[in-house]
C-alpha cells in the first residue's frame, strides 16, 4: 500500500512539475535564428559618403532633393520636410536646418571613430523589409581649449541608424546618448515635433 501510495505522489509530483506555469512576464528565450553580424561593408560606406558631405556647407541638404533620395529613408525625408517648413524663415531661426544638422553638435567635434557596429536583418514574409544596420560613432573632442574647441577632452556618442530601402542603404534616424553636454534624442522625432 505504501509503495502505491508513494507512486501516486511522484506522478502528482511530476504532473505538477510538467504544468504549465503562469508566466508572470515576457519570457526571454535565445534568438538562434541570427547571429550577431556587422553592419555590411555597402552600408558603411554609405555613412562615410554621407558623413564627409554634411561636414561641407554646399551643396545644402535641404535644397539638394537628389542627396536626399538617396541617402535618407522615406520616413526621414518625410519628416525633414515638415521640420523645413515648420522652421520658419532662417533669417529669424538661429536653428534653422542645415547640414550641420546631422552632425548633431555646436561646436564640430576634433575627431570622430566608428566603435561598432550592427546588423539585423530579420526579413521574413511577414516583415520583407525588415532589415536595419545601425553605425556607433564617437565624436572626440581634443584637450586644446579654444573658440574651434568649446569642449575640451569630451567624448559623445551617435548611433547611425540605416534601413535597407529600394535596393540601398539609407539612413533612417540618428540617436543620440547623453552626456554632458546633450540630452538622449533622435533626430527623426527632433524633426517630426516642428
């Protein structure tokens, strides 16, 4: 009788073990469909095409409509023309949109380094465009304190974010960490609040 007895408690034991719990929150499980990857070497060079012409005056991003379609993403371009017209005239607007813009600081940095990056690319037949690469860049500042130089020895961090659009890299959104200096933002949401 007490080994019956017994046999039922290890069955109720294990039944109550194999239960379905309850789950109290999302429950973290591995993703083993991707493995960590860069971001592609196309979408790099995208960024330092992009990056060494808002570091010049002219052309102008704002007016350049051929720049603009092949470097920002739809989205981006949407919302870079509704800042533009909410801007005002840039006689009166001291932020009024420039390149510059992109580069996201006051005072330009002395020099910038790409400290990593990522690629995901989760396209599937529900999400067929699902498919970002994002660029970490940090911006340096050197020790020499001058009026080219407002932040001596200060580091800030930008992620690049890409999305593969129309067959090419574009850029979607830069976001921007705090620090000292700038508050945590994106550009995308910057422009779509004017």
């Amino acid at each position: 009788m007490r080994a019956i007895i017994l046999l039922v408690l290890i069955s109720c034991l294990i039944s109550c073990a194999e239960a379905p719990r309850k789950s109290t929150g999302i429950t973290e499980v591995e993703n083993s469909s991707h493995l960590n990857k860069q971001a592609p070497p196309e979408c790099i060079s995208v960024f330092h095409d992009f990056f060494r012409y808002i570091q010049k005056q002219e052309p102008s991003i704002l007016t350049d409509q051929e720049s603009q379609n092949l470097w920002f993403s739809k989205l981006l371009r949407k919302a870079f023309a509704e800042h533009i017209k909410g801007s005002g005239d840039p006689k009166d607007n001291p932020d009024y949109p420039s390149n510059g813009t992109f580069v996201g600081v006051w005072n330009r940095p002395t020099t910038f380094s790409i400290i990593g990056s990522r690629h995901y690319d989760y396209r599937d037949v529900k999400n067929p465009d699902d498919n970002r690469a994002v660029i970490d860049v940090l911006y340096e500042w050197d020790n020499n304190a001058s009026l080219d130089n407002q932040y001596p020895g200060t580091k800030s961090l930008r992620s690049f974010v890409f999305v593969f659009e129309d067959g090419k890299w574009k850029l979607d959104d830069i976001y921007t960490f705090s620090d000292e200096y700038a508050s945590p933002s994106s550009l995308r949401g910057y422009f779509s609040k004017a």
